[in-house]
C-alpha cells in the first residue's frame, strides 16, 4: 500500500499505469519513431530504460540477437554504476544477488624459490571510500534484464525488438529525417530489409558500432592489442585466496587476474595471452608458454564458460598449495594457448588434490 498525490493505491509502485504510446503499444516494428536505438548493450538499455518515462515519445530498441542475452561479457560492475541502478530502483535487489569485491589479494614469485607464487599484499579494494555501494561482479545479462523490467513497468511498456540487425542510414529531411535499414536475423522473415524512419538514432551497438561507421565517425583515442583468456571455472583447490580477487603473477613472466563469480561456486580467470595484430586476427605475438603461466592442478570439475577479450583463450591449470613453515606458496606451470584462438572448453576431472612437489 503506497500513498500517492490521489489517495492511498495498492499493489505495486514499481508499475506504473499505462499512458501515451504506452496504451497501443504494437507488436511489429512502426514505420516512424521519434528515437531508435541499436544495441542493447548496458548503454542502450540504460537509454531505453531512461525515455521509457515519456510516453509522448516513441522510443524503440533493436538488437540483433533472437532474444535477451543469457550469458554475460564484461561483469564487473563499478561502485558509481550501482548508484545509476539506485535511480532506477533495482541496486538492492542486484547486491544481493551479486559477488562483493571488498578487498584484493597479490600474488607474485616466491622471493626464495621463482617456481613458486606467495602472496604479497591485500588491501582494500576501495580505500578512499568513493561511494555507498560497493564494487560488485554478476552476470550483465542480469542487469539488462532489471532494466527491462524498468521498461516493461514504465507507462511505454517498452521491450527490446529482437532479431533486427543495423545495416546502414542516411540522413534527409523531413519530419522523420533519419532512414535506416534493418535486416531480420532470426523467425520467417529471416533475411528480409526493414526500413525505419526515426528523428533520432542512438548507435550502442559496441566497440565496432556500424552505426557510428555509417555517419562517418572513427573512434577516437588508443587500443591495446593484448589478447587475454577468460574462462569460468568450477573447481576443488586449496588455494587460500580462491573467492578472493587476486592478481597473480609467476616468475615466468605470466600474469593472471582471478575474480570470484556470484554465488559462491565459480571464479573467473584472465590469462595473459600476449599481444595480438592490430586487426584482432591470429595467434598472440609471444609464445604462449612464454607469455601464459598458471598454476598446478588438483582438480578442474567444470568449466562452463570461455571466451577472450581478444581472440584467444588458454587451458589453465590450478594451484595446490605446499606449505614451508607460515608461509604459503604454489608451484607454478606454463598454461597453453589454443593455436587457432578458439574457446575449447576444458575436460572436466574430479581428481583428487595432490600436493605441489618441493
């Protein structure tokens, strides 16, 4: 029960009534829009979600992929971007369903013995306490789908179109001087051009936006052409610092960041893979067991997910831990690189742990 400027209403705050374009809202793309957005990526949805408020504007969003993503890409979310999902009603509900980094642990060569890592520092992951909320890591499909939850409540009753891939503008006059074609990417019309008439467009559709290509515009700033493996990794290790965020790096020269995944089970490994060509294609620059070290295994139950911020991705081994008075330190091995740059998934085992030889 909320009391509103009208008296007491029942029910859900969350969902507001239904006004503007909201009340006859169609199912199939319209042939004019005051605002198309391409990409439902955080950035589109965020603006989706945002002009949702006006239900004098007719706002829709197009995506490419059949349907909502299900697995996420970069999940890592910052301290201020929980505040922005304070806005919108849903940074209670994303905490409790996501991994807190509080505090990050280092590892690096074992000043007694190179072949093996001891941990060197731990400090707080946010020491100038920059905001309220803390630094969380959960699957980006997961925020995209509150912030369609925000959409489908809002007096639009926006949702994504899905299945409509960007493929060119133009910009005319008129009261609709925006022209784009869409293709669709998925059901019986597969295959079949769209065209769509906007007042503005709105390009979130990623670092090689053709949206921004098509009005003539080139990303500004520097890239780094470094490749690293990514995987989600179920596995039994004594490693003592396994649900903490860790930066790991051998006296090989290999560096590997592991972060833990919400709900108490995965972790998440970057594996250093080297630089790659400026085009994004081939194997990485440096040797892989040269450039990629990883820790000894005692057993790798499952890993359900891999991928490469660059093209690439490795096969990883664990640690297990040897123990030399109060200090812990692990034995470390080179990983390999897949030669083609592909996402192998690894085998899953349930070997029981051993311990590192001295």
């Amino acid at each position: 029960m909320q009391f509103h400027h009208h008296g007491y209403v029942s029910g859900d705050p969350r969902v507001q009534p239904a006004s503007g374009v909201g009340l006859d809202r169609p199912g199939e793309l319209p042939d004019e829009v005051d605002v198309l957005i391409v990409g439902t990526g955080p950035a589109g949805m965020l603006t989706a979600a945002q002009l949702s408020r006006f239900p004098g504007v007719t706002t829709r969003i197009v995506e490419r992929r059949p349907g909502r993503l299900v697995i996420g890409q970069a999940d890592g979310i910052q301290a201020r971007s929980v505040e922005t999902f304070q806005a919108f009603g849903f940074a209670e509900r994303i905490i409790a369903e996501a991994y807190r980094i509080t505090e990050m642990a280092f590892w690096k060569p074992d000043p007694a013995d190179h072949s093996r890592i001891a941990r060197a520092a731990r400090t707080p992951d946010d020491p100038t306490g920059i905001s309220e909320f803390p630094h969380l890591i959960v699957n980006q499909a997961r925020v995209l789908d509150y912030f369609a939850e925000y959409m489908a409540n809002a007096p639009v009753r926006m949702s994504p179109d899905y299945g409509y891939e960007f493929r060119s503008l133009e910009v005319g006059d008129g009261d609709y001087p925006v022209t784009v074609r869409l293709v669709h990417t998925s059901g019986p019309e597969e295959g079949q051009m769209l065209v769509v008439r906007a007042r503005y467009v709105v390009g979130a559709d990623g670092a090689r936006s053709k949206v921004r290509e098509s009005i003539g515009c080139t990303m500004a700033g520097d890239q780094a052409h470094h490749a690293w493996g990514v995987m989600d990794v179920l596995a039994v290790t004594d490693f003592p610092d396994i649900r903490t965020k860790c930066a790991i790096q051998s006296g090989a020269g290999g560096s590997i960041l592991l972060i833990p995944r919400e709900g108490g089970h995965l972790f998440r490994m970057y594996v250093d893979l080297g630089e790659i060509a400026p085009e994004g294609r081939g194997p990485c620059a440096a040797p892989p067991s040269s450039r990629s070290s990883a820790m000894r295994t005692p057993s790798c139950t499952r890993t359900p997910w891999t991928s490469a911020t660059s093209p690439g991705t490795a096969c990883m081994r664990l640690p297990t831990a040897s123990r030399t008075g109060s200090t812990t330190s692990f034995r470390t091995s080179a990983g390999r690189a897949h030669p083609a740059c592909s996402s192998p998934a690894m085998p899953a085992t349930r070997t029981a742990p051993r311990p590192a030889r001295a």
